[in-house]
C-alpha cells in the first residue's frame, strides 16, 4: 500500500473544497470555513501547520440546498462519495465528502473506517438564547450522537475528534439502555435531526453545530449574515465576514498560538491510495 503524503492529503482536501465552492458560487450558497480550518485561513493564511483537515459550515437551510446540488453533480460519483444524514444506514448528524481513490486505517476511528480522505459539512442550527438552555440543549444532543456512534457494532467514533469524546462514547457502549439502539440508524438519525432542528423557527438568538462538543459553539445568528472571499493556501474559499466574533467565541485570543501540548491533529489516520494497495 502506498501512503498518501501530507502534500497529497492537502492537495485533494482543497480540491474538494474546490468543488463544493464551485456549486456554491454556481448557485448561490452561503458557506464557511469552520473551526481551526476558519482559524487557519486568518492566523496562517491556510491550514494550521500542526492540523490536517478542513471543515466548512452553513446555516441548515443553506446546508440542505447543498446537500441536493452535491447529490445531482455529475462530478460526485466520479471522484466523490457523500455520507449525509438521510441515507439510509448514516451514523452522522452532518456531511462527509469522501475521495473515492484513498481509505484510511485508524486504530481510533472504526467508525468511518474504509472511506476515503475526508471534509466535514456542519449544519448550523438556531439555540436558545438563553445560555443556561443552550448548554443542556447541546449537552443532550451530544448524548443523542454518541448514542448513533454507538449503535454501529465497533464503531464508538463520533469520538475520533478526540480522546475525550472517544471515552464518553465507550462509556455508551456499557449503558444498559445501548443495546436498545444497537443498528438503529435511521431512528437515531430521525430523532437526532429533529432535535437539532427544534428552535429553527423561532425567535431565539443563537445559532452553532449543535451536536459539537466544544461548549462554547453558540453565538449570535447575525454572523451567518454577510460572507465573503478568503485566501486558504493557494485558493480562494468563503467565510462569515464576522469571523472574529466567532473566533474569540470558540477560542478566546485566537491569534496567539496554543502551547506545543495544547496542538491537537489527527495523527491517527493513516491514509493510503487503493490502486496501489
């Protein structure tokens, strides 16, 4: 099997990002950079150099209208898998583009096993506005995804975001009630994105992935109002024009780079291409 190097692994996430720019610009959906990828593109003008992924956000209307224009693209079954919360069998409360020519091994990660080098797709939903409610709202929905994680035999990885995560979800597995969901993908899914959608057409204030596990991931809606262009490497992505807002609001004085200790990656996927395995 031949690895894919780090240069390869940057070279196919940005043209992944590429593509589902293309649809957006083609047909006028709002998108972001999200997390350390948004982080990235304003500290380093790029990936973060100890990071290797790259994850884009959208208001869940938004979402929705991409998820149908990436499904009727030519160009997805060619070079791209998409993992979405409506298919049949999904264990994830958001989108996954996959390459269709690398899979990668992992002893962490049993969950997304076998699929190919990888960008995130995160719906951003409406929270209340209360802080106190939005904390219990995003605690309960990260309960309900570790539940879908779990429900797949051997595959507690909705934790591969960390060592932390990956604990509460074995902790999962040894819940009594576990066994009731075991293969129950499609109820899961089905609760999971009704719950998530529950404060949408509301007044509430809020908005942010509400299954995320950092708690601080809510912040006023009015962010996901104006977008604009950004350098990422050697492309041109999009991203709230606000995105100081959000920033300090996951990462506090997020220009300042975090102790070595602090860095976290995922080096525990190992990517490899299939025509060479």
């Amino acid at each position: 099997m031949k690895e894919v190097s780090k240069e390869e692994l940057f070279t196919i996430q940005l043209d992944m990002v590429q593509f589902v720019d293309d649809i957006c610009r083609q047909q006028n959906i709002n998108y972001s950079l999200s997390g350390g990828s948004l982080l990235g593109s304003i500290r380093h003008g790029g990936f973060i150099p100890w990071d290797d992924d790259i994850d884009l956000m959208l208001v869940r209307k938004e979402y929705n209208r991409l998820i149908e224009a990436i499904i009727s693209s030519p160009d997805l079954s060619k070079k791209y898998t998409l993992i979405h919360s409506s298919q049949k069998n999904a264990y994830l409360p958001f989108a996954k583009l996959c390459d269709n020519r690398t899979f990668f091994k992992s002893d962490l990660d049993t969950l997304n096993e076998g699929t190919g080098v990888f960008i995130d797709i995160f719906p951003m939903d409406i929270m209340p506005t209360d802080i106190k409610k939005a904390k219990k709202f995003k605690k309960k929905a990260l309960l309900n995804n570790l539940r879908l994680a779990s429900s797949k035999k051997g595959g507690v990885s909705y934790a591969s975001a960390s060592n932390l995560i990956f604990f509460l979800g074995k902790l999962v597995l040894l819940a009594p009630w576990h066994f009731m969901y075991q293969n129950r993908y499609e109820y899961l899914n089905s609760k999971i994105n009704l719950f998530m959608q529950q404060y949408n057409n509301t007044d509430e204030k809020n908005i942010g992935y509400v299954s995320s596990w950092n708690k601080t991931e809510y912040m006023d809606k009015t962010i996901f109002d104006e977008f604009e262009d950004v350098k990422f490497e050697n492309r041109v992505f999009r991203k709230i024009k606000r995105h100081d807002v959000y920033l300090n609001q996951l990462y506090g004085d997020y220009m300042v780079l975090p102790p070595e200790n602090k860095r976290e990656n995922h080096d525990y996927y190992k990517w490899y291409w299939k025509d060479e395995e």
